[in-house]
C-alpha cells in the first residue's frame, strides 16, 4: 500500500441512532478498482456521500496522504477526489458538453475578469471530448442532459467526474440502467480509466461487473465492513455468500 | 418603570396584529406550503371596507360602490369587513394560489408578490394613499396595576386575538380536518386517504387565515388609522414571527408576536431618550424583525421544515446568449432614435425605460442564471443613488468615478445581503431579503442624520467638459444624458452577455440546477452566490445611480420596496431569463414608456400599478417563461413549421427535436 490513493481508517457516520458506516476503512490504490458491494440500505452511497463531504463523518480520510476529512466537497473535488450519484444528477438544463465543462472550468473571480475581459472565443473541446470518448458517448455532447436515457446519463455523470482530472473515482452504480451487453463494455472503460492512473471505487449490485473488473472487493452489511479481499476470496468466503451472495452470483438489481 | 409598563402593553396592540397575520401565514403555509407575501395586503382590504363605512357610510368594492343614507352601525359594518375578507380569500385561493400549488416556489413568491402589489395598489386608488381613521369597536378605558394607568383596549385585543389563535391551533390539533390539512402539509396523499380534498382544506385554511388578518388589522388600526403601505408591509415582521415559530408552532407564533409588538413600542419609547443615540432614532422597529430573523435563520437555517427545501427552483430554460454584432448594433440605433425622435416626457419615458432594463438584467443575473430570490433590488439601487448623492454633493468625485465607486457601494451590500443565501433559499431567502429592504430603507434612506429630509441633491455629471446633466431651462430630458444611458446601459449589456455565456454562467446555471452536484463538480456554490449578488447589486446600483441623475435629487420615497418589487414583477412579467425579457420589463417598466403612454395617451397613469400587479399575476400563472421567452419559443415554432415545409434541407443541419415548450 502507498501514500497516494484514498485511504479511509474508522470512517463511522451516524444518522440520529442509526450506525450507517461502522468504522469503514477502505484503501483505493492508483490503478486499481475496489468493489464496493452490499444490499440496499448497508451504507455504500453513505460511504462516498462521507469521503466527498456531503455528509459529517468520524475518522479519517486521507487523501494522497493529506488529511482531507475537514475540506468543504467542492475542495476535496479540487484535491482530485471526484464522484458521481446514485441518482445521477446532471445539470438538467445544460447540454452534455457544458455539464463536462462546469467541472473542467469552476468559476471564480478570476474566472469572472476573464469572462469580461478575455472570453475564451472558442471553447475547447478537448476537454470534453476525451472524457466523453471515454465513456463511449461521443455523440451527445450537444443534446441536453435531462434529454438521455438514464443509462446514459449515469455515463455523463462517469465523464463529468473525469473531466476536472481526477486521482480516485467514485462510482456510485454507474452501470444501473445499462443492459448486460453495455454493462460489459462499460467493465471494459472502468478497467481502461484505471490503466490510466486513477484509483476507482465502485459500487454496483451486478455481481458479474464488480467481480470480473475489480482488484480487491469490500462487502458492507448493516454499515459494517463484513469482508475485504479479492473477487476469488469473495466467492468462496461463507460469511459473504451467506450475506449477499446467497442469491446466483449473476443476480443483478436487489 | 410606569411608562415603561405603559409602553409594553401599548405594543400589544401591534403585537395583536402580528398574532392575526403570523397565525395566518402559519395556517396557510401548513395547508399550501406557499408563504403568502400578500397576507398583510389581503387583511388590510376588509379593514378598509369596515373603516370607509363608518367614516362615510360608503360600501366600497374593487368596482363600484353602494352609498347608505346612514352609516351602518358599527357591529354591522364589522361583518360587512368580515364578510368581504371571507369572499376574498376564496376567490384569491381559486384565482391565484390554487393554480400555482404545484408551481415551483419562484413562482408562488412572484404570485404572492404580486397579489400584494396588486391589493395594494387597488386601496390606494379606492380608499386613497394617505391616512384614514379606523373607529374602534373595542371601548377605551384603562386599569391601574401597580400605580400605573394601563389602556384596557390594547388588553382586550390581544385576548381576543390569542382566543382566536387558540381556536385555529385547537381546529389543528383536534378535528379531523385540521389533522388532515397538518398531514397535506407533508404528503397530499394523506389528506386524500383520510376522506378530505386537500384542496378544499387550503381554501378553508385561505379564508380562515384572511378573516383571521382582518379582524387582527380592523382592531389594531384603530389605534393608529390604516394605511396602504404600512399595513401592507406589516407582513415583514409577522414572517419575522412564522420563522421564529418554526412555521410550526402557534403558540410560539402568539409569544412572539406580542413580544415583538411589546418590544418596537418600547423601542420607541427608547429613541425619544435624551440619551439615545441620534441617528438610530429611525427605523430601528424594522431592523429589529430583520435582525430577528437573521439570527433565527442562521442558527436553525437547514432545519427549518420547508415543502421546498427538497426541490431546487426549477425555472425556465435559458439560452445563452451570443453576442451578434447585427442584433445589437440594430438594438442601438433602435434606441438612439427612440431617444432622438422624442423630447420632454417622451424622452425622459424613454430613458426610463432603459434605466429600469437595467434593474430587470440584476434580477436576470440573479433569479434567471442564479436561482436566488431577492426581493432587496431596490435597496441595492437606493444605496448607490444615495452613496452618489453623497459622493457628488458632498465630495466632489469627478463623474464616471463617482458612478463606479458608488455602484461597488450596492455591491458591498449585495454581498452581505448574499450570506443568508449561503444556508438557505427559495421563500425564506425571499422573506430575509424583503426585511433587509425594508430595513435597509426605514433605518438608512429614511433617516435624516444620513439623508436629509429636504432632498439628497445630485450634481450633474460632465465629461470631458461635455456637460451630461438631463435639465437645462424647459428642456426635461436633454439628448446628451439620454445617449449617456444608453451608452452605459449598452456597456452592462455587453459585460452581462460575456459574463453569461462565459465560464460563470455556466457555474451559474448549475448552481441554479443542482447544487450538491455543482459542489461535487469542483464548484465553490458559496463563493458563486456572492459573485452573483455582487455583479447583480453592481448592475442595480448603476441603475440607481442613474435614476439619481435622472432626477436630481433623491428622497427616501424614489426607492421604496414596493418600487423594487415593482420591478420584480415586470422582469419576471418581461422574463427573467434573458436580456430579450429584461428589454420588455424596462418598456414595461415603472416611469417607462408604456407608463408614459398609459398616462399621457390614455390618461390611465394611476392604475399603472395595478395593472402590473394583476399582468404579474396572470404571467407567473400562465406563462413563467415571461413575454420575451414566449415570444422566443413562437418563433422558434414557427421556424420549425417553415424549415419543415420549405424545400428539403440541403446544407442546413436537421432542426433540433421538436420540444415541448418549458413549462415550470
Ligand atoms: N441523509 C440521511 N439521513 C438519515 N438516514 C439516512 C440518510 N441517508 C441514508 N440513510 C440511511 O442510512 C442507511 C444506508 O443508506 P445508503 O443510502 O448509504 O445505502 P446504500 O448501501 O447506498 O443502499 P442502495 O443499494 O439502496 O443504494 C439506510 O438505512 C438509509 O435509510
Ligand atoms: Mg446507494
């Protein structure tokens, strides 16, 4: 294990009397992609919606080895920590290409005096394109967010949390709204950003896609951290087939 | 300490008041979850039936009236008020507030807004704009406690109105269709499982609110006389209240609101002190719910239950604009001519219109592009036009210096103004914002150690020797300072284009859209709030400053809220989310030239404000995306009808996909 990556130790979040994170401690290494499984309601988007900063939290995170646990989200997002939603949430209103462009470009007062005064005439693409190209949506950029199928949508939520450049991906079911097919290409992508450099969290309930792509899986259940190892141990560990895998392990939506 | 205890109990009959209006506002809010701008305006009408009856006997409807030979007795001209307030708030609730209950909150406070301007403007032009006395139905007399004489009156009232409170808390709390109206407020479909059309229920809550309200105003005002503006703005503090009680609680409503009363009498006690501070002796009654709410705000700000707290303000869709050269040079000589082939009123209507464009593009950079409901426009604008009298007269600052420095003024105030928006939005950014103004406006504009009752004097601006003032001799609007507007209002423009289409529009919109995703996209959403409150307050405040010029002086009555609010109701009623809307709110506008038509054409100058309130209305209802959005979604439309069943596109890419237009 190195420095750089994520690394959480004792991430414990409460709601009211509810333990919703039991103290988590999850390590995403550079290049590698982390399974994040668990039925619904065990604390994974709790999970993410804590290392990002949308929800208080005990314990610590760290960040490429810097504390992080006391940065405001969009800070942490900056530091290169970067996450997508369960529920997608793009900017519903923008096409596809400016929804890349707010995380490429966050504005400031900086940015405001170059608006008046220097305007970036022409509006680089590169950005955009290659982070859409990733996701295999090249052909999007112009169409308003809120116009494309879910799947779609949590693809642009994939590209719009590559296109700040980012050191670890969170991925909240990305593939939820794809069909098996696409799901197996996306597998491909996941696996491909990874080669690239970033370290990347995923969460999806098909087990084929998290079992096949992942380097290390973490099974939460009731916010606990039942089981950490590899998609082989995983499969065989009796307290994970009896919690989750119970089911054929090609069961995919709870 | 006698006239101390005097004082607390002459507050309560303003506290009375606060408990009639808060307990409505609760009741409503629990029923609709629309915060009703307008309730002290809607309390204030069957008030004045009741007082106009017994000053003169005369009946008074919106339309028309019925004179007695005799005056009613005062029993009977109570009911009448009753009455009125009972059909009022039926046909408000079926009118307004019904067709707006699934409406986005922007829309219900425009609605309420307007229904306030509206009522508002109707008594001016019924009963009057100036002070009218109230007979009071409750005897005069008083009771010594403790050595002091204290007025039996003010008692009364306030047990009547906490009995009238305790029926509304009790109806809640105990009968089924007070249960059912508790449980709408959280889930409409609960009310439905439990046999009641939610509907139904608001309009009951509507009503009873309105009848509530009046009966509060027709006790208290005999203490005071009733006024169109005093009455209508008492609306401030009772928010003040409602927020204080969590929009829950109504027996927390009751103790603060005769708190409140006891408090802004005993304030007025304070100022007359030798002691006291000179130039706080005005308006400190105002800065004291302002300071209310602010605190509350920030101390329970996120837990304030809210229907709309879930839901981001959904608003029209906003193109971004480009800037093109042929449009814009064709705007210019537009309005060059426009300004060249007019003179006297004509021009100065002109000249006014683009001033008030300029207003309208704050509320575009801020409501359109933001997403944030600010009601303190005019209060940005007035702070700079009286920096720039100060700036002027007092200081000598050469012109177009003056001008800046007295527009970062408005900024700098904007900006404190955008830390409330920090934690929250939607209504309750409304209701602090309108008691920032109001506050603004009693404690500062109206107060004579700061701004001298004879008139804040503004010095001609010169250029290069060029002399830009707006009178000389007969000549009321000459060229020179018309074309100045016009070059200035072009230049904002211009920085608006750029800036929209830019990277901070686009932070913009997506602050606008979602703002946990805008934060996980990297995006500072606090720091964005305040580059928008700065850039819309900058944009005011050259307005004001320019509404300064135009004049020569300022007074505390050329930035009154309703003006500000004025102007949110023909920016939205233009359109909110483009400069083609802020365009038509400045012909619209307050002065402008429709104005100016309306008056010297067709003589209708004094229904002006009405007719607003009521296209306001009808807008926020019908069409949210305003005159220009319409306009731009018909032509869209019938381009598409042309592009269709014209000749197959050879090099034109194929049109867009038919849409929907945006409904909010
Ligand atoms: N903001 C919140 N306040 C209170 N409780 C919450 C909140 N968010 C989540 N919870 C609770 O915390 C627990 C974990 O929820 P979480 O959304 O993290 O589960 P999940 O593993 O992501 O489930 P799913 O697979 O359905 O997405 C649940 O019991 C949920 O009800
Ligand atoms: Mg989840």
């Amino acid at each position: 294990m190195s420095d750089k990556g994520l690394h959480t130790k004792g991430l414990t979040v409460r709601y009211g009397g509810l333990v919703a994170n039991d103290s988590v401690t999850i390590d995403v290494d550079p290049g590698t992609v982390v399974g994040l499984i668990g039925p619904n309601g065990a604390g994974k988007t709790t999970f993410v919606d804590a290392v990002t900063g949308f929800t208080a939290s005990a314990g610590e995170i760290l960040l490429d080895g810097t504390r992080i646990d006391a940065l405001p989200p969009h800070e942490r997002r900056t530091a290169g920590l970067s996450r997508t939603w369960q529920s997608g949430e793009l900017f519903g209103n923008l096409s596809v290409a400016e929804n890349l462009l707010v995380a490429a470009r966050a504005g400031g007062w900086r940015t405001l005096v170059r608006d008046i005064f220097v305007p970036r005439r022409k509006v680089s693409d590169d950005v955009v394109s290659r982070a859409l190209e990733v996701v295999g949506l090249a052909d999007v950029a112009d169409t308003l967010a809120r116009d494309l199928t879910l799947g779609q949508q949590k693809l642009v939520g994939v590209a719009r949390a590559l296109a700040g450049g980012a050191e670890v991906l969170l991925l909240d079911e990305p593939a939820a709204g794809l069909d098996s097919m696409e799901s197996r290409a996306f597998a491909a992508r996941v696996r491909s950003i990874a080669d690239s450099g970033p370290g990347i969290l995923l969460i999806d309930h098909d087990m084929s896609l998290v079992l096949g792509v992942c380097d290390v899986v973490t099974v939460l259940e009731f916010g606990k951290q039942i089981f950490t190892g590899t998609p082989a141990e995983a499969r065989t560990d009796p307290t994970v087939v009896a919690a989750y895998l119970g089911a054929p392990v090609e069961a995919s939506h709870a | 300490m006698g006239t101390f205890l005097q004082f607390v109990v002459l507050g309560l009959g303003l506290g009375s008041i606060y408990i009639g209006l808060g307990t409505g506002l609760l009741l409503v809010h629990r029923a609709t979850g629309i915060i009703n701008f307008a309730q002290g305006a809607m309390a204030m009408w069957g008030a004045y039936v009741f007082a106009q009856l017994r000053v003169d006997g005369t009946l008074v409807f919106p339309i028309g009236s019925i004179e007695f030979a005799r005056r009613p007795p005062i029993e009977v001209a109570a009911l009448i008020g009753i009455l009125t307030a009972f059909v009022l708030g039926l046909v408000v609730h079926y009118l307004v507030f019904r067709p707006v209950r699934h409406a986005p909150v922007l829309a219900q406070v425009v609605v309420s807004v307007a229904v306030m301007i509206t009522i508002q403007a109707l008594v001016v032009l019924r009963f009057g704009p100036n002070n009218i006395d109230v007979a009071s139905i409750l005897p005069e007399g008083s009771i010594s406690v403790l050595g002091t004489d204290l007025p039996t009156r003010e008692i009364i009232m306030a047990a009547i109105m906490v009995v009238l409170a305790a029926a509304v808390w009790a109806y809640l709390r105990f009968t089924r269709a007070g249960v059912a109206t508790r449980a709408a407020s959280e889930n409409e479909r609960a009310a439905v499982l439990m046999g009641f059309s939610p509907d139904r229920l608001a309009a009951v809550a509507q009503v009873v609110a309105v009848v509530l309200g009046t009966i509060s105003v027709m006790l208290g005002s005999s203490l005071t006389g009733l006024n169109p503006d005093n009455y209508t703005l008492l609306v401030v503090p009772a928010l003040a209240v409602l927020l204080v009680a969590r929009m829950e609680s109504i027996a927390v409503v009751v103790v603060a609101a005769l708190l409140l009363g006891a408090f802004q009498s005993v304030i007025g006690l304070l100022v007359t002190k030798s002691w006291w501070p000179v130039w706080a002796q005005s308006g400190l009654d105002q800065v004291i719910p302002f300071a209310v709410v602010m605190v509350i705000l920030f101390v329970q700000g996120k837990r304030l239950p809210s229907r709309g707290s879930l839901q981001t303000i959904r608003l029209p869709d906003v193109s971004i604009p480009k800037l093109k050269p042929v449009p814009a040079v064709i705007l210019l000589v537009l309005g060059v001519a426009a300004l060249s082939f007019t003179q006297g009123t004509w021009r100065f209507g002109v000249t006014t219109s683009i001033i008030v464009m300029l207003l309208a593009l704050s509320y575009v950079v801020l409501t359109g592009y933001l997403g944030q409901i600010s009601l303190a426009q005019g209060a940005f604008a007035g702070a700079a036009g009286f920096a720039l009298s100060k700036m002027t007269s007092a200081w000598g600052v050469p012109f177009p210096l003056s001008l800046i420095l007295s527009a970062l003024v408005a900024t700098a105030l904007g900006m404190l103004v955008a830390l409330p928006a920090f934690r929250i939005r939607g209504a309750q950014l409304a209701i602090i914002t309108i008691a920032a103004a109001l506050a603004i406006e009693r404690f500062v504009f109206n107060n004579y150690t700061l701004s001298p009752p004879e008139g804040n004097p503004i010095a001609d601006a010169t250029l290069f020797g060029l002399n830009l003032g707006v009178r000389e001799g007969r000549d009321l609007a000459r060229i020179s300072f018309s074309v100045m507007v016009l070059v200035i209002a072009a230049i904002l423009v211009w920085v608006f284009i750029r800036v929209a289409s830019g990277d901070t529009g686009r932070t913009f919109l997506a602050v606008r859209a979602n703002e946990r995703a805008a934060a996980s996209s990297g995006i500072d959403v606090r720091k964005t709030k305040l580059i928008g409150f700065a850039i819309s307050a900058f944009i005011a405040g050259i307005a004001g400053c320019l509404i300064g010029f135009s004049r020569g002086q300022l007074s505390a009555e050329s930035f009154t809220v309703f003006a500000g609010l004025q102007v949110l109701a023909v920016a939205y009623l233009g359109g909110i989310t483009s400069v083609g809307g802020a365009i038509v709110a400045g012909v619209l506008g307050p002065l402008g030239i429709v104005y100016t038509l309306l008056r010297g054409v067709f003589d209708l100058g004094e229904y002006y404000a009405l007719i607003s309130g009521l296209g306001l209305i009808i807008t926020a209802i019908l069409n949210p995306v305003g005159i220009a959005g319409a306009t731009r979604e018909q032509v869209a439309w019938v381009r598409r009808r042309l592009s269709r069943s014209g000749p197959p596109p050879s090099t034109v890419p194929d049109a867009p996909a038919p849409k929907e237009p945006s409904r909010v």
